[in-house]
C-alpha cells in the first residue's frame, strides 16, 4: 500500500481539521487544548500552504473584523486526500504502537 | 553700565515668563524662540509684559545660561515636550501594519494577509489580558522572524528538491 508520509504538525494540523473549517488561530488553539503544544502562527501558515499544495486541505477567504484592521481570515478544511491520509497515518501509528513492549493494543488512542 | 542695566532687564524678562508660564526651574524659557532665533534679543517691555501662552507642541528647555558677553545664552541640558498629542493605539497599529505589508512582500498573500490578521488578533487578546506592551512588541517579532525562517526554509527546499513525490507515483 502506497503510504503519503506527513509531518507531526501536518497529522496534528489534518486532525485538527478533522471536525470542523477552522482558521489560523483556532488550529492553533484546538492543538493547545488537545496537545498541550503552542504553535507559532508563521510555522503554521507555511504548513497550511504545504498541504494546500499537496491537496490534504482546500482553502477559502473569510471575513475581516475591526481587530484584524482590515486582514481577511483564511478558513481551511480538509479535502477526502487529507482524511484519507490521517486514517492511514492512524492506522501505521496504531501498528507501531502495537510493538511497543507493554502496550496491549493501540485501540485506546483511535 | 549699560551692559549691566540690559543684562538686569533681560533677566527679569525671563523671569516673568517663566513664572506666568509657571515652569518648575530657575531658568525655563521658551527654546523655538532662543534656539532658532539665536541674535534676536528679547523684547523689553516697560511694566508689565503681556501674557505669555505657550502654542502646543513647544520645546523647552531645563537648563539655560546667561554669560552676559556678547549677549549670548547658553543653552544646555534635556529638551522635554510641551504638549503633544500621542497617536490612538489603532493608529500605530495601523502604522506597524503597513511596514509589515512592506516587509511581507516576498511571501504570498494566502500567507501573509491571515497571518497578520491573526497577529492583530494575538495582539490584541494579549493587551486584554494584561500583557506588557513590550511583550507585546517581543512576541510580534518573535512571530515575524519565525514566518521569515519558515518561509526560507520552505523556499529552500522547493529549490534544492524539485521533483517531489505524491501519491500514486
């Protein structure tokens, strides 16, 4: 089986997507609840463009509030490649997890 | 003698406008008039001069010298503003905008435009919750420099690796 590989913070980032469009800042506070990790926002949108270009993510201009002076937010939301991609890494993730000593099976993190 | 009657007038003069101008130090005076007008002499006034009233955005001047020689004043010491009107923060930060749209140039818009209204936003949820201004400014530039690193990095890798693999090749 042909395996697209991704990085940590694109699987975070396509996991994230999963449920709902989010924008920059929401991916960013969506993996902080989650994860516990912070994201730096220029890291972030170098990687949205990454994906955009691989087609894991489509893309759409939002709206503009008074606090962002006149910026427009970006709204993203994963294609079917980007979901088909996050089972399979699921799937490889839940495999390796299985040969690791002491870890009876994997079905606790899916 | 006549030095000395000048010198005596000129100092009162002085001190006249620094009481009606009700200025803490000995000697302040008026510095757009001595500084740029450094071989005008002060007006002398028989009784009382007229009322001074500082215009807005004045400089002034804490220290100040008379030498009483060649009717020179000496002027020394830390110029503080009189009163001026500080930009509104939506202002400056509208100021700071266009500089990053300057120093964005180089990375598409799709990138550039959300990350500098998310930055806004940061920002602005950080002034909410008590930041310090300068931490403010520090975690701005900290962003700043990590999209310029990631963005080089980026650009790096599409240059030295062309030809990328997808799925299904």
């Amino acid at each position: 089986m042909a395996f697209t590989r991704t990085s940590n913070l694109e699987t975070l980032i396509l996991a994230a997507l999963e449920t709902s469009e989010l924008y920059g800042l929401s991916i960013i506070e969506r993996i902080k609840e989650t994860t516990g990790q912070s994201l730096a926002l220029g890291g972030l949108y170098t990687t949205l463009h990454r994906m955009e270009q691989k087609g894991f993510v489509a893309s759409r201009w939002g709206e503009s509030t008074e606090v962002r002076q006149g910026a427009r937010r970006r709204y993203y939301q994963i294609t079917a490649l980007g979901q088909q991609t996050l089972t399979e890494t699921r799937q490889m993730l839940v495999k390796g997890l299985n040969l690791v000593p002491g870890l009876a099976s994997g079905e606790a993190l899916t | 003698m006549r030095y000395e009657e000048e010198h005596r007038l000129r100092e009162k003069w002085f001190l006249d406008q620094r009481n009606q101008a009700g200025f803490p130090t000995n000697h302040s005076c008026r510095h757009s008039d001595l500084f740029y007008q450094p071989f005008s002499t002060p007006p002398l006034f028989i009784g009382s001069p007229p009322p001074f009233i500082p215009p807005p955005g004045s400089y002034w001047t804490s220290q100040m010298r008379d030498t009483s020689r060649m009717s020179s004043i000496l002027m020394s010491g830390t110029m503080s503003m009189g009163s001026t009107t500080p930009l509104p923060d939506s202002e400056r930060d509208g100021l700071r905008n266009d500089r990053f749209q300057f120093l964005l140039y180089c990375i598409p818009k799709s990138i550039s435009e959300p990350w500098l209204g998310d930055i806004c936003e940061m920002r602005e949820t950080m002034r909410l919750e008590g930041y310090s201004q300068r931490a403010i400014i520090w975690a701005t530039i900290s962003q700043f420099c990590l999209l310029l690193i990631h963005w080089g990095i980026y650009r790096a890798l599409d240059v030295l690796m062309p030809f990328k693999k997808t799925k299904g090749e």
